[in-house]
C-alpha cells in the first residue's frame, strides 16, 4: 500500500508556479532551463499558493512542487534569539528561499509555514541592496541558509556562487551559509573566502537513519568537509541541534571521535553546540502534521514561548559536548546556546 501511494504522487518539481512578475527575470529562465519537462503555471502572487487553507503537508513534503516569485521588502532580518550570533551584534538573516528538499522530522519549518513547497525569490540584486545599506554603518554577520539548504539546491540554482561573489567586494560582510549536504560537485564552482562560512550541522548516526530523512549520511558529510578544508574554506561545524536519544552520550560520543578522526582539527574555524529548541506555535503545528514522532512529542518544557529540554538535562548534555569537543578545539572556538 505504502508503494502505491508513492507511485500516485508526482515526482518533484512537476509544477512549477511563476509570478508574472518575474518570467523574464534572468535567474527564473536559468532556472526553468533545468525543467523542461516541469508543467509551468502563471500566478499573480506566491501566497495565493504557498499559503493556501487545509493544504496537507507531509503529503506534500514527498511530492514538492516549485514557486518561482519576487521577494518584497524587508530583504533583511534581525538574527533570531533562538540562533547563535557567534559573538556578533549585527547580526541577521536573509532567505532568498523558504523550505528544504531534506525532511528532518525535528526541523521547524514544518511549523513555521503551511507549505512544503519550496518557495525561490529571484530578485537577489534587491536583498543584495538592503545588504549594503546595513554595511554602510556597521559590520554585517549575515545568515542566508535557515529557511533551506541552498547548498543542496546549488545545482539548479547558483545562488551560493552569488553570494560568494557578492561578499568578495564587501570585507566587513561575514556570510554564514549551513548546510547538511555532501554537494561536491558545487563546491568545485566556488571560490574560498575568509568571510563566508560554510557550516555543516552535524547529527550522530543514529539520529540521521531515525530523523533525518533525505539528508546525506554523517560520513557522506564528513568526506564533502574534508575536501572543503582541503580546498580552503571556512569551516564551522554545528553539533545543533543535539537530540536527546536513548544512550545519547555514547551515539554523540562516537560521532566527536569519529569527526575529528576525519578532519584535522586546526583546520576548522570554530564549533557550535545547542539543544533542541523551538517556538511553541511551530511545535504544536508540527505535532499536527506529524502525530507519530517520537522526536518532537518528547515532553519538552516551554519558556517564554519557547520549547526545550528540561533546564537540567540540557545543561548535562551541553557539559557532556563541551568536555567532548575541548579535547579537540580550544574553547575560545567553541560557542554554546543555552
């Protein structure tokens, strides 16, 4: 039966919905150019479609379509308190795409959107506007990959080139780009620079068979890191979010050593560590649409309208990862949200 619902659904990307706007914007015909099979359809707005009532989302996640669309104003965001800013004060973010082709279970965009459809704004010389008016005033810590993985749309879409040749012009730019992808063959097209970060999150091996659904495999991972290092780039690794599992400290045990087996520790820019932490309107959207996982069904505790692990677990797993990772890295590289 599960096969046959599989085979009724359209493959990805079998429509694919084009504000009138932006036909002939030059990244919407590269990107049409990719899909020629792909039944093209005119819409006056992305939200006529994205934001459309009773729409079932984990149907959708296994059958994405594309919205093509023009971003409107604000292009920027201010960093959200739920993410580390690196010891950063101007800190934002920008999402020249909304949703993932990965589906990990404990993901909040399952709860922050209606859609699983993957949303691309085309008009990246707008946002690239707003950037340079922050860069005016200040430095600038940018993050441009939360609301996707745009290395792992990389292939059909070029937008990490484009920021990589956007922040080679602007030094008092640092663009962070995180990704849980083993793209190779993307990282041959880039260029390395001392203020773009790729940051790999990293999950130990039993989260990414349970939960991670889609995504390259921690090994898969690790080889794409060592060949990025290799090349040159700034690497971050994200141990975020930890997952609290049965023998948690012997899963993420194994996963440290074997990560810094792999890759040579002076090489790597710095690590960040965190526990699950998540709005509580996204938490409870996300149990509608998945009432089965064990993940996010844990009974986590709310502060502030946020959901997390109970204070003293969290603190006994970030000590647990902290004494891990110093091992390996100075502290002074290692930021911890709490």
């Amino acid at each position: 039966m599960n096969s046959l619902c599989v085979n009724l659904l359209n493959p990805p990307f079998s429509h694919i919905y084009i504000e009138k706007g932006v036909v002939d914007h030059p990244n919407t015909v590269k990107i049409l150019s990719r899909f020629p099979k792909s039944t093209q359809v005119i819409i006056k707005h992305y939200k006529d479609i994205f934001n459309r009532s009773r729409q079932n989302y984990p149907v959708q996640k296994q059958s994405q379509n594309l919205i093509i669309a023009e971003k409107r104003p604000p292009f920027v965001y201010r960093g959200s308190p739920l993410c580390q800013n690196f010891g950063n004060d101007n800190f934002y973010y920008a999402n020249t795409v909304i949703n993932c082709v990965y589906n990990c279970e404990y993901c909040y965009l399952q709860g922050m959107y209606p859609s699983a459809n993957i949303v691309v704004f085309v008009n990246l010389d707008d946002i690239f506007g707003d950037v340079r008016k922050l860069l005016k005033s200040d430095p600038v810590y940018l993050c441009i990959s939360y609301d996707t993985d745009l290395l792992a749309l990389e292939g059909f879409l070029g937008f990490s080139e484009k920021w990589f040749e956007f922040a080679r012009f602007y030094p008092h730019l640092t663009v962070e780009l995180r990704t849980k992808s083993a793209n190779l063959n993307s990282l041959e097209k880039l260029t390395p620079q001392e203020n773009v970060i790729l940051a790999w999150t990293l999950s130990c091996e039993y989260v990414w068979e349970k939960y991670e659904h889609g995504t390259p495999s921690p090994m898969q991972r690790l080889n794409c890191i060592e060949k990025a290092l290799a090349k040159g780039f700034q690497i971050r690794l994200c141990f975020d979010p930890v997952i609290y599992i049965k023998d948690w400290e012997d899963e993420y045990g194994r996963l440290i050593e074997k990560v810094f087996r792999e890759l040579p520790a002076g090489k790597i820019k710095d690590v960040s560590i965190g526990g699950f932490r998540i709005p509580c309107d996204y938490l409870k959207d996300m149990r509608k649409n998945n009432p089965n996982s064990a993940i996010i069904n844990y009974p986590f505790n709310a502060v502030n309208d946020v959901y997390s692990y109970p204070p003293d677990l969290s603190d006994r797993m970030n000590s647990y990862m902290l004494g891990l990772i110093r091992k390996y890295m100075p502290e002074e590289k290692i930021f911890t949200w709490k």
